[in-house]
C-alpha cells in the first residue's frame, strides 16, 4: 500500500468536515495535527508485508473482489479518518491503532463499490449502513487489527444485529 500526505487531499477533507454540525451524534473535535514525512514513514513501516497479505486476503473474502492496484492512504491532519475517491484518508492521529483504522476506512471505500447497501441494508441511508457493516472486520482483521473495530456508538445495537446475518449468511 502506498502512504502519502497531499495537501489538496488533507484540504478537502477538512472542507467534509468544516460541513458538519456533528458526526453521529457526536460533537465535532477539530484538532489538527502535524505530518511531514517522518510520520508517513512511520505509518509505511507498521504496515508490513505479512499485515498487508492478511489485509488483501480479508478484503477479498469480504467483497469477493480484488483492492484496487491504485488504492492510495493518504495521512491527513484532522481528528477524522475518511475514506476518498481513489482510497482513504487516515488521521495521523490515529498512528497508534493505524491498522484498525485503515481496515475500517477501506471497509467503507470497497462497501461504497459493492452491493451490500442494497442487500443488507435497502432502507437505510449509505452513512449508517457503512458504519454498521464495519462490524465484519473484526472477523476477517481480528489477526492484524491492534484493538476491535467498536464503531460508533450509535450503530453498537444495529452492529450486534448485523454480525448475526452476516454469520449465517457468509461463515
């Protein structure tokens, strides 16, 4: 995987941000935090081969198709991972459970291009039901991730739901 800061990247997402009142329910932090390339390195050598194979692996069992060759993670400033039109956007707040994080991200950007919205989730908005599917990584991430992928506190009843279809249907 390929690590770098963009500026117009890390703009951008501080512009999503910026447009919220709050994110679920929770109230805005807006702390920015520095990244030069000492910290981009630091996220490239804890991603190593062996989590990158596990990564790949679990990806591909989850969406039954391949991460794109030219998926990018981008290191932002802000308090908010997200993910973005050619890969995610991780904060370099997040260097500590960086591999939760980057998992969860890319759970979002591969559900983005599946059809699990419509399959798992026909009514609900695609903010809430991605939030909700993450719950998956902790069964095909739980080797790599540094802790468990919770979620958002909102989605915790509606992720413990999830969990038990996806089981049935998929293990």
């Amino acid at each position: 995987m390929q690590f770098i800061y963009d500026k117009k990247i890390d703009n951008d997402c501080h512009q999503r941000i910026k447009a919220c009142d709050d994110i679920f329910g929770e109230k805005i932090r807006k702390e920015i935090y520095p990244v030069d390339n000492n910290i981009v390195d630091k996220f490239s050598q804890k991603w190593t081969d062996e989590v990158d194979i596990t990564f790949k692996a679990g990806i591909k069992e989850i969406f039954k198709k391949e991460l794109p060759e030219d998926f990018i993670c981008y290191i932002i400033s802000s308090q908010y991972s997200m993910d973005v039109e050619d890969g995610i956007a991780i904060s370099v707040s997040s260097l500590n459970v960086m591999i939760r994080m980057i998992c969860h991200e890319a759970n979002h950007y591969m559900f983005r291009r599946s059809d699990y919205k419509d399959k798992y989730f026909p009514n609900m908005d695609i903010e809430d039901a991605k939030e909700i599917f993450t719950i998956v990584n902790n069964i095909y991430f739980k080797d790599i991730m540094e802790t468990p992928d919770n979620g958002w506190k909102k989605f915790w009843t509606q992720r413990k739901e999830f969990l038990e279809i996806w089981q049935s249907n998929n293990l």
